[in-house]
C-alpha cells in the first residue's frame, strides 16, 4: 500500500499530524527544515535531467524546496485538493492565483466585501495590465450572473468576507463560474479548511493567508493557493517560479507545526466566539452583532449549509461614535488591539482607520462598515474572562 492509498479516508485531524512528511536519512521525528537556497547533483547529467524535467529531485528553493512541499502536501490533503503552493504572503497568494492566469482584456467578478488590500488589487492593480473587474454584492446571485461578461475569466470572493462577515453561496456562484467557463476563487481564511470546503461548493481554487489561523501563533507570514494540478502546472507554477514570490522555507516549517493543532484552535476559539456573540448580543450598549453560528445572522440559511461552524471571528456594531470606539478599545485589557487575526491571544480592530480606511465613505457604508463597528478574532482564553474584559470595557 502506497502512502497515499495509506492516507485515503484519514480524518483531518490525523492528516495535520502525519500527512506529506518527508524524512531524511537520520529518520527525524519533526519535519525537517531545510535551510538551503540551492541543491547539489551527483552529475552534470543529473543536473540536466533534472532541469528537463527527467528526473526527480529538487533545483532550486525558489522552485522548490523538501519543507515547504511537506506544507504544499499537507494542505492539499486538508483541502481535498490535488495540489497547492505556498507563496510569501497571503496577499502574495490572491496576487498570484489571479494574474497567473488573467491577460490583458479579461475581467474579473468579485464579491465587493472583501478585505482592503484585496479589493486595491483588483480595482486598482490589475487594470494596469488590461484586466477590467466589476464588484458586485456578493449575497445576490443575480447580481453576478449578470456582471459576468464574454470575456469574464475569474469570480472572486471571501466568504465570509472581512470584517463584516458577510457569506457568499459558493455553490450558487461556482455553478454560474462553470456555466461561464470561468475560474472560481475563494478566499477561505476566516472559515478556515477545518469549518469549509470550498471545492466542495464548486470553487477552482481556495487561497489562504497562512500567517493567520494556519500559523495561528502571530509569528510569520505565510500564504497557500490549493487548486487542481491542472490549474497548477498550466498558469501557477511557472509565474511562481519565475516571479518569486515564494514562501521561506523556515515559514513553512512553522506553518507545518501550526497545522498539527489547527482543528483544536479552531473549535475552542469557535466555541468561545459563539458564547461571546451571545453575550454581546445581550447587550444594550451593543446596536447589533455579526457571526454566522447565530440564527439572527441574516444569511444563517447559507452559513449551516456551507459552513460546520460559526468560527472564530465576531462583528459588532456599537450604541456609539468612533470616539466612543476608541474609549471602549482603548479600555480592554486582555484583548489587545491589532489588525491581524487567528492568533492564540484575541484581537480587536477598528476597520475603518485600519483594514479597510482606503474605502471611501460611500464604500465602507455599502459594506456596512461605521465608525462605531469592531471585529473580535477570539483566542485561545478562557471565554468567561474574555467576556468580563468586553463587559469591563463598555460599562
């Protein structure tokens, strides 16, 4: 039995323990962290094979390098996906799942809730080489069967999407991307692999920023595009070899060691996210809580038939002005403010003087986005403790 025929069936969490590893001739325990930009050839005959392709074995850590396919493998297997490449950044990953196949002339359908920097890649980058794109509101399925256009190559969403935790009905979407012979693209990072499968809805490609819930941990930056190996040899894999932005193989060791307590992160953080959605929901200096394991979330309907829990991550809107947003930030104690996500500690954000201040006025209200609205990533704490620091702050 091969290890892949071996693997067949495991449950996600034994696969982030054991899935892809790799072991050098010392028979090491952990991965193992190869820290080496180039790679020797016993021949110069080897060397050519190699670099024709003849043969197996590595070149070059820009091209690839034994600890960061140990990751690529792993979370191909979390994923359900035939293939996935690591990349320098998440952003690193968005930039490159979508110029690596988008030519002048094409267009883009994207969800227009969606992280900051996302949304200046795609309205404001890509039309710099020719590729036009046209926002829509995600939640609509008509909305983006009309914007689709003849030349329509990519639809793009997060979902839920930053920092509103606005859903999209992937299925919905991935059948009209189909019918259009598009690419499908979703960014997963706030449901994480553990809480959705995205391929199962119909979707090409799930990008990830590693740095947040895959590291889990604060500590390095990280990105990975999970796709068909079809996908990957025909437009990922040359433009990431050779416009390189690849991940580090020390990042990907750390992310290997994120992955292997990632489902227990993820439920414990859920599950204090869903008590502190309730207990903010109570609240009357509170005007409105968003999160998608509760029923009053609008698209509740959608969250139970794609999502396996609410997750990690909390909205809320309060009874305030921004200056009254401050003061209950600024009050918190345990939660300390920060625009990153998917850490151990839990962080608070303001998201429009932070992730999302690019927005015009017009866009952040189309979104839902005011000056008295936050976004909780909630941690490893206790839950109890995180919700009297939130109660603390708003008295």
């Amino acid at each position: 039995m091969s290890d892949a025929d071996f693997l067949t069936g495991l449950h996600p969490e034994t696969l982030l323990v054991q899935g892809g590893s790799l072991r050098s001739q010392f028979g090491e325990t952990s991965e193992a962290l190869f820290l080496t930009s180039g790679f020797v050839y016993d021949s110069a005959e080897e060397a050519e094979a190699r670099f024709k392709g003849e043969a197996e074995g590595y070149v070059y850590s820009r091209y690839a390098n034994p600890t960061n396919t140990m990751f690529e493998t792993r979370m191909a297997l979390l994923e359900g996906a035939e293939a996935a490449r690591g990349t320098a950044s998440g952003m690193a990953a968005v930039t490159s799942a979508l110029l690596c196949c988008l030519q002048a002339g094409d267009h883009v359908v994207a969800a227009r809730a969606m992280f900051g920097a996302c949304r200046l890649v795609i309205q404001q980058i890509l039309p710099r080489f020719g590729i036009a794109s046209t926002l829509v509101d995600g939640r609509d399925l008509s909305a983006w069967r009309g914007a689709v256009r003849a030349n329509t190559r990519v639809l793009f969403c997060e979902s839920p999407a930053n920092p509103m935790l606005e859903l999209v009905d992937l299925a919905g979407v991935g059948k009209i991307a189909k019918d259009a012979g598009a690419y499908f693209m979703v960014d997963n990072v706030f449901a994480t692999a553990v809480l959705q499968k995205p391929l199962e809805h119909g979707a090409d490609a799930v990008i990830y920023s590693a740095t947040k819930h895959i590291d889990g941990q604060g500590r390095c930056l990280g990105g990975v595009i999970c796709a068909s190996t079809a996908f990957v040899e025909k437009h990922l894999r040359d433009f990431l070899r050779n416009t390189g932005p690849v991940l580090s193989a020390f990042n990907a060791w750390l992310l290997l060691k994120g992955l292997e307590t990632l489902p227990l992160r993820i439920a414990r953080a859920s599950a204090s996210a869903a008590k502190i959605a309730d207990f903010l929901a109570g609240c009357p200096r509170v005007e409105r809580v968003f999160y998608p394991g509760r029923a009053d979330h609008p698209q509740r309907e959608i969250a139970a038939k794609q999502m396996a829990g609410g997750g990690p991550l909390v909205a809320f809107r309060l009874n305030a002005d921004k200056a009254a947003a401050f003061r209950f930030m600024n009050a918190l104690k345990l939660i300390k403010i920060s625009n990153n996500l998917g850490d151990t500690k839990s962080l608070i954000a303001h998201p429009a003087t932070t992730t999302h201040h690019r927005l015009s006025d017009e866009a952040k209200a189309e979104l839902g986005i005011t000056p008295a609205t936050v976004r909780l990533s909630v941690g490893l704490e206790h839950a109890d403790d995180l919700i009297a620091d939130l109660d603390r702050a708003l008295q």
